[in-house]
C-alpha cells in the first residue's frame, strides 16, 4: 500500500515488475511421517525441469507441544497447471517428485489436485527505496522468486538501514532530521546493490528452463561458485556470489577461447 502510495505522488517513483513461469502448489505429508526428523528439511528429489523439491515441518493449529508436526512440500511447475482428475496430478507427481508419494495419502493427493496454484516467479525493482520521509523494507522494497533468502534478506535489509542510522547519529555536524534522511540515502545506496544481485540470482531459477540450466548449476557447485550456495552463507554478500560466478563464467569462456586458437594455431604450423 505505501509502495502504491509513492507511484501516486512521487513523479521519479517507479517500479518495474518482472515475473517468470514458476507456479506452485503445496501438498500436505501425511502418511509415513514418522520416520522424519521435524528438524530437518528433506530432498523429495531432482525433477526433470525444475528446482530440488524440499519438504519441512511446521507446528500444528494446537502447537508444538500439543500434537505432532504438519509436514509439507511445495511442488513447483512451468505455468498453472489445471488437473482434470487425482490420477492426473498422481502422475505428475509420479513423474517429477517420485519420493512425495511415499509420504501422502489419498485425500491430500485429492486436496492437492484441486488446491489453487500460486504465482511465485514475481518480483519488482523500485527506481528507490526512499520516498521523502518514506523508507521501504523487505517485500516491499525489493520482492523476488523464493531461494530460501526471503526473511534472511528483508532483516539483513533492517540491518542495514540501522547501521547507517547509527553511522549518521553518531556524526556530531547531522541535526537529527538530516542524520535520518542521509542515513535513508546512505541505505538506499548500499542495500539496492545487494537486492540488484539477490533478484538476478533468485531469476536464474526460472522452472521453465531447460535442464541443461540445472547442469551447470551443479558445475557451479563443484567450483564453489554457485550463486545460491555463496548466497546462503554468513560471509558473503549477494553481490559478491554473483560476482563471483560472474567472473568464473568470464574465465571459462577466455579459457575456451584460447584452446580453440592454440588449436588453429597448431594446425597452422603442424
């Protein structure tokens, strides 16, 4: 609402949104469960096309201590998918997500089949995080597909506006109306870089690309520059893991050029 509110009446204000084809349901574990660990969050295994399936638990409506666990798992498609029975959203399941039947019963493949599928390949880009006395966070400031970085990055966000409050405050020429709104510009500056980097990983994502794009993420992983794994650790910043398989991209591209003239050259000669 305050995000709409600024389209309104700021006339530099604005907001691209970008949205890909990934869509999803979930489906409720509830058959077999007991040999899980609440703790843990499990792999339902590698799709043909889209991202690794993960299955968790959450408390239940009477509470942690009051009843067992609800265990689920978010099943990912290209578009949204319409099944005309159970048997056609079994098989879907069957083919993609073969270890989730082992922990679902007839009824939650029933409640499955017809659950409303959601949208979550959107994202927006604001022109600015800062509107006059106006600061967005979180969603609101920089929404993107999920890859387990939503909450990490909207309170790293909270972070980083109150560091630079604190760095404004502490400057004894800044009244403090002008330490806020230079502390307001100072986040706007460094967090947008960050939320730049974290979009453009959280779109390489997109269901709708070819399994070769899965391929070469796990190459990226065996080099150590994927960039959901660095994104996902403490010591790294967004920015930096896309850096990072940015310039291992670079490199590999540089290397195979250079083979193919070593290989002309050796020709030319030989």
């Amino acid at each position: 609402m305050v995000r709409n509110e600024m389209l309104i009446s700021i006339p530099e204000f604005t907001v691209h949104s970008y949205s890909m084809e990934n869509y999803s349901r979930m489906i409720h574990l509830d058959k077999n469960v007991n040999n899980l660990d609440p703790g843990y969050l499990y792999i339902m295994g590698l799709p043909r096309r889209q991202v690794v399936r993960v299955a968790g638990a959450i408390n239940s409506e009477k509470g942690r201590d009051e009843a067992p666990p609800k265990w689920f798992c978010q099943v990912g498609t290209v578009g949204n998918p319409v099944y005309a029975s159970v048997e056609e959203a079994k098989q879907h399941i069957g083919a993609d997500y073969p270890s989730i039947l082992n922990y679902v019963s007839d009824q939650s493949l029933r409640d499955f089949s017809t659950r409303e599928c959601i949208p979550t390949g959107k994202s927006k880009v604001c022109s600015s995080f800062v509107g006059g006395r106006v600061v967005l966070l979180g969603d609101s400031a920089a929404p993107f597909p999920p890859i387990g970085q939503g909450v990490n990055a909207a309170i790293e966000g909270a972070m980083v506006l109150d560091q630079c409050i604190g760095r404004a405050l502490a400057s004894t020429s800044n009244s403090r109306e002008d330490a806020l709104l230079i502390a307001a510009r100072e986040y706007d500056r460094l967090w947008s870089k960050e939320t730049n980097a974290i979009r453009i990983i959280a779109q390489q994502y997109d269901f709708s690309k070819p399994f070769s794009i899965i391929c070469r993420g796990l190459i990226y992983i065996m080099f150590g520059c994927s960039t959901l794994a660095n994104s996902k650790k403490e010591n790294m910043s967004y920015s930096d893991a896309l850096w990072r398989q940015k310039t291992f991209e670079r490199l590999l591209i540089l290397t195979a050029v250079l083979l193919v003239t070593l290989i002309i050259i050796t020709n030319l000669i030989f």
